[in-house]
C-alpha cells in the first residue's frame, strides 16, 4: 500500500482551515459589525481557537498579516511533511495536529460552575478546564483526529514492515555472496 499523501495532510489542513476561518470571520466582523451572519459565523469559529489567537497575539502582536502567515506557514510545513520519504516527518505533522486539536478543546471548554476545581491556570497563563465540551462539532473534529492517526499509525507500520523486509532480503543476498 502507497500512503497517499493528501490523506496524511486531510486532518492537519482541517485544522488549520478551522484557525484560518476564524481569523476571516474575525477580520469580517471587524468590516461588518453589524451583520448578523459575520457574528454567528465568528461565534462558531470561536471556541475553537481563540485561545490560540490570544496567546500569538499576546507574544507577537495582533496583526491579521502575521496570523495569515502563520497559517500558510504552518500549511506548507504540513504539505512537506506529508509528501516526505522520511515517514517520521507526516507521523508528526497528523500528532501535532491532533494534540492541538486536543489542547484547543480543552482550553476553550467554559466551563461556567461556582466549584474551585472548575478552571486552573498553569504559572505560564494558559487557563485550562476540568471539564471537556464533547459538542457535535468538537466530536467531528475529535473523530477525524483519530481516524487520521489511525490511517498514520497503518501507514507507518506498513512502511517500517516493507523497509525491515527490503533489509532481509538483502542480508540474504549478502550471505549467499559470502
């Protein structure tokens, strides 16, 4: 089986829309305050990576430019790592993206309880809650997660199989030759 490289770069990209799409929603509510569908758009988006946006913001500035960088930075590391011989190169690319995605939901789950174990914050500023939000959209994402690591995990192994393969049948070669 020929890993097929766009399927490697299915999940990191879905992410990374999701950023870039509320960076545009963001950047349309700013031009459009008073529509309604530039709100219910950014306040879908929302949850899911303003924690994210705040921390950049908070350490490199709030410049709309720097964030589209960022993600089309981010996009061709992605892309390059999932087309790479180096199969190490998309197993990190799919985790790192499904560890993000993970942190994200966790960080914006709001969990709004009077209890003392409803939020923490850790001593760098990152608040963080005991409570997950499972919501259908944070459960897509979730699922998607992991039908992408599980196509990564079979990817990787069957390459590490076929490699240890090629490598016996080369020992036996250089046997024979002996």
């Amino acid at each position: 089986m020929m890993r097929k490289p766009i399927l490697l770069f299915a999940f990191p990209a879905l992410v990374l829309i999701l950023l870039a799409a509320e960076r545009a929603a963001a950047l349309l509510l700013g031009f459009y305050p008073a529509s309604p569908a530039a709100w219910h758009a950014w306040l879908e988006l929302r949850p899911f990576s303003t924690m994210f946006w705040q921390q950049v913001h908070a350490y490199l500035g709030g410049s709309m430019a720097l964030d589209a960088a960022i993600v089309v930075f981010a996009a061709g590391a992605c892309w390059m790592a999932s087309r790479s011989k180096w199969s190490a190169g998309f197993f990190l690319a799919n985790h790192a993206a499904l560890i993000f995605a993970g942190k994200m939901m966790a960080l914006s789950s709001n969990a709004e309880t009077a209890s003392t174990i409803a939020a923490f914050t850790v001593p760098n500023g990152w608040r963080f809650s005991l409570m997950l939000d499972f919501s259908l959209k944070n459960s897509l994402v979730l699922c998607l997660g992991l039908a992408a690591c599980a196509y990564c995990h079979v990817a990787f192994l069957r390459e590490a199989k076929l490699r240890a393969e090629a490598r016996a049948v080369r020992m036996l070669a250089l046997q024979r030759d002996l």
